[in-house]
C-alpha cells in the first residue's frame, strides 16, 4: 500500500462542495470514484486539507490517499486526471508519493486563500461564478487598512457561520492584505486554520468599508461584539479559492 | 441621430464569431438585437473593429453604432447590458457618444491581441476553452527569439488562411513578444491589421519552435516560402483574444 499526496484544482460551480454529500456532485466524490475506475475493488477515502463550501475554487487544495495497487506517482496523476474526463472542472495537478503517516488535514501547519472581487459596472463575462461581482467603487486602500484589525489573535464569533463545528472560535490570523490590480480588488488571506464562512465574513464586511458604509472602528466594534449578528454582510462563494497549503518541514 | 462607440469585452465560446450569420449566435447579433429592445423600430447595425473568428474571445473589441433615440452613454451601457441577460457573455464595458464620421473599422490604427497557452500536463479546469493546452514543455525564449522573423513588412502568405479575402498578402507586424508567467505561456502582437487566422498560423508555428521540433532557420523558411502548404501548424481559436484597438489622435 503507497499513501499519495495530491495538489487539486478545481472550478467549485458545478459541485456541493469539497465534502462527499447526498445532495449533489462533490470533489471528493469525484476523485474517489475515478480512483475506483483505475483501482477496482478498492475502497479508496480522499482527505483534504480543507473543507471548502459550495461555489468555491481551489487553485491548490491538498489530498491524500492510499492505494493498493502498484503505480507511480505519473501514473496516478495520468490516470485520476483521464477518468474525471470528459468534463474536467477537477484537475491533478500533482501527484507524489509519500510517508503512510503523512495527513492532509492534520499536517497543514498554513492555509491560503484568495478571494476575487470584480469591480466595475459591466456585468461579468467570462468571470460569472468566478468572482464576487461589486459594481460600487471601492476604496482598496480603506479596506486594507481595516482588515489589519483582524489580524492577528482574536475571538471571530463574529465573522464564523452559526453551524460551524470547531471547538473555539479564536484563530490566528497571520496576514490579511487586500491590492488592487486593474478592475479586481483581492484579499489575500494566511492562517493555520479557518472557522467556517469566517474569509467570506471578513470580505463582506471590508466590502461596507471599502463601499464608504462601515469605518474601521465599525470593524472593531464588530469584532469586539463577538456575536454573528453584529456581522454586516457575508459575501457569496463566487470570488473565493483556496490557493495553496504548507506543511511541517 | 447619435453614433455610439462601445468597448465590448466577450467569451467567445458560444458563438460562430463576431460577424452575424446564419449557423448560429453571433456577437454581433446579440449586441444588435439588445438595442432593438429598447429602440424598437430601429435597425441597428453595429459594425466592429475586427471580425473575431468562431471560439476567438475579446477583451476590448471596439464597435460603433448610431440610435435614433435619445439615450446617454450611460442609458446605452446600461440598456445594453440588462438586455444581454441572463446570460452575459457578452458586456459593453464602456460606451461613448462620438462623431457620426467616426469608423470603428475604418479608423483603427493598431490592433492588438494576445493569444494564451496553459503549458502543463494536468487538463484545465477554469480555462479550458480559454487557452490552447500544450502539454509539451515549451522553451517561450525560443519562441521569441523566432517570432522577431515575422516582426516588420511581410509577405505571410504562408500565414493566412486560404479563405481570406484581403486584396494583399502584405502586412506590417508592429510587435511579436512571447512571454511567460508560471504555466502561462502568452504571445502578444500588435499590427495596423492583420490576415485571416494570421496569428493562430503564427502562434502554431511558434509552439513547434518552443516544443523544439522547428528552428527559427524553418520559421523562417516557411516565410519566405509564401506557400500555406509551408504552414507547420495552426492554432486552434480558445487562446485568442481582441485586446485593444488604438484610433488616431
């Protein structure tokens, strides 16, 4: 038995998610019964570094999974990416061959995301369901600028779903940076773990500062309330990817 | 009357070009039948600065056009826009009110386009349709440093298709750069105007150059050869966008 480590991309339009569910097509779903077609009679389980929602994108979500059968890592990435055919909106990027002890979730020591924001007027072309769609003008400079707030410890209840199921509500936020690069405003985002809807929390209510709705100090005073309903808005799955992982060593 | 001139940006995915015709939906088409939507009784004709082929996308495709009604250039952005929906692929990103002289195909002075290739192995998620998949590893300095043959007055006979109605062969390529950016291999190329499939006859050429299959000796000889039976290779249509179209003064 080989335990593979794997980098996927994907489109998340089409799927319910990361996580294998009842009610739609998920990413895991999909590798796991394209490792079936190349493995048959194993019983292949996918583990990710993170749970993404439905509508969101991965540049560089991480997996792993064993395999009884004898291949290389090449014939793996060559073979998971030709049975997800002939609509790939997932992708193998890379495949390699590790340690049986080695964890895609467990391991993870940093977890980076992006999240897209169109700004103009026009509606979005080849953009639909791939970024958040902001027709007022915003100020990139202001919205920076307030997200400093939320770096660093804090307690997020603010900015996490109520159905969320971590233990605490306190993460470390390592960096916030929001830039600007023509008509796309992004907010890129480092932490070792994320509460649930917590960067699609912190872009909406950036989005009321950077729309000229909420000051910084609104931003702290939403922090501080500790309590989702002082949240000002939660932006939609569309603008968000998970870019890459890191692990110990 | 007011003439208009639009910037249009469009996924070219679901047409048969630009140009209006009988096979299916048109660029063109959708732009003229949105503006009889709010003119009714108008007969609009939108002509363009270039007519893409089928599958080729735009980023700023200019076209003008006159309306009887009066209307802003906010008021058209806007109408045009909402009766493009639900599915937008097509968006007027900017729409002004010009001089009823004015030609968005007579007045253009430089045209520029890129055309993008994803240089990897994995299939492609987001862009498939968006870039041409060369899995191939393509050496981009190879390619530039052949491209400079086709910089400057030509014959490219060689590089046009056989259907293309231009009295001359002759054309005067302003810039070829190839450039790369992570998987991302670009060309970009700038003329007064170009040949009927004149830069998807280039950019195939070209990647036989990266693969390492043609040297810049054949690329050359394919020019002088002013034969399209010299042609290595063409392009398919998904990499190409209209960038930008400059107009005198």
């Amino acid at each position: 038995m080989q335990r593979f480590k794997l980098i996927v991309e994907y489109d998340g339009r089409p799927f319910v998610g990361w996580q294998r569910q009842e009610n739609g097509p998920s990413v895991q779903a999909t590798i796991e019964d394209a490792i079936k077609k190349f493995a048959p009679g194993e019983a292949p389980r996918v583990i990710g570094s993170g749970r993404t929602d439905a509508g969101v994108h991965a540049l560089g979500q991480v997996a792993h999974f064993d395999l009884e059968r004898d291949m290389t890592p090449d014939q793996v990435q060559g073979a998971l990416n030709y049975h997800m055919q002939p609509r790939n909106t997932v992708a193998i990027v890379k495949a390699e061959a590790v340690d049986s002890e080695f964890s895609a979730r467990f391991d993870a020591v940093k977890r980076h995301y992006v999240y897209r924001i169109a700004n103009r007027r026009a509606p979005l072309t080849f953009d639909a369901g791939l970024k958040w769609h902001v027709k007022t003008p915003l100020d990139h400079e202001a919205m920076h600028d307030a997200a400093q707030i939320l770096v660093g410890q804090h307690d997020f209840t603010t900015f996490r779903h109520v159905a969320c199921q971590a233990k605490s509500p306190v993460k470390t936020m390592d960096y916030l940076t929001v830039e600007r690069e023509g008509d796309e405003v992004r907010l890129l985002a480092g932490a070792r773990s994320f509460l649930h809807h917590q960067i699609r929390s912190i872009v909406g209510t950036l989005k009321l500062v950077g729309a000229g709705n909420w000051t910084k100090a609104d931003v702290q005073a939403a922090l501080d309330a500790r309590d989702r309903q002082a949240l000002g808005l939660n932006a939609p799955p569309d603008g968000l990817y998970f870019k890459h992982v890191e692990f110990e060593g």
